[in-house]
C-alpha cells in the first residue's frame, strides 16, 4: 500500500497524515473515507477526494484530486472499483459538473486500468517528487454506469 504513497510512514508522519485528513473534513468539506469489508470489517484501504495544491506542470488547478489506496490482501477484489465508484457518486452533486483529476504512478498498472474503467484519461505526464506520474482527468456530473 506504501509503495505508490512515498514508502511506510514514522509515527509523526502518520500524524500528519491524520491531522491533514481530518482538515479536508473540516475545512473544505470533502477528503478521503476509510474503506472497510463489509463482512469483517476489515480495513481494505482509503478513497475519496481532496485539495493538497500539488506544484505540478500542468497543474491541476481548483479541480478536485481523486485517490485512491488498498491493502495489498484486497487487491484485484473490486475493492477499488466499489470506492472510486461510491465517492464519484458521492461527488457529483457536491461538486456538481466539475473536472476531476487524479495523479497515478506511471508504473501502477492496476490503478491506470481502473482509472480508465471509470472514465479517466491522461492530459499529462508530470514529475512528482522524483517519481514519474500520469495525470488524469474527467468531469462530473454524471456518473456513468460502467460495464
């Protein structure tokens, strides 16, 4: 799960990363869900949307970032697509028809299927810290079924 998120977290960087998920709620009123498996209640991972003004070239400007992660263990289960799925609908009447974005790791080929899947497409190749990345975009409303 850490490999496309910078590696694993020390204690004051999780922190960070709790207070900064907390602030999305708080202070804009979106951010990321915690994803369980509805039998167990086990932790699959997180997916949502949030404002982190990443200095990109090209930018993504005021559009909403879209995220993404999962365990290693549910990985290729649906998990992913049943979280992307949910916030998108969840999206379109917060953000009404707005342009969407995501940032992908050029080498997370799970996650770039998935993103084209749920109507995604690249608008640019970026560099960020160090690592090569995809930019993704598309619009809400609507929400389309996907096959």
């Amino acid at each position: 799960m850490a490999r496309y998120l910078g590696g694993a977290l020390d204690a004051e960087q999780a922190w960070g990363r709790v207070i900064r998920s907390a602030g999305h709620w708080a202070m804009l009123g979106f951010g990321f869900w915690v994803v369980r498996e509805r039998e167990s209640g086990r932790f699959v991972g997180e997916a949502g949307f949030g404002d982190f003004r990443r200095t990109l070239d090209p930018p993504f400007g005021d559009a909403p970032e879209m995220g993404w992660t999962l365990a290693r263990w549910a990985q290729g289960q649906g998990f992913a697509r049943e979280a992307v799925e949910a916030a998108l609908a969840w999206g379109s009447p917060v953000f009404g028809p707005v342009r969407v974005v995501c940032m992908i790791d050029d080498d997370n080929e799970p996650s770039l299927k998935l993103a084209a899947r749920l109507g995604f497409s690249e608008y640019g190749r970026a560099s960020y810290q160090d690592t090569p990345v995809i930019l993704l975009e598309r619009s809400l409303p609507p929400l389309e079924t996907f096959a």
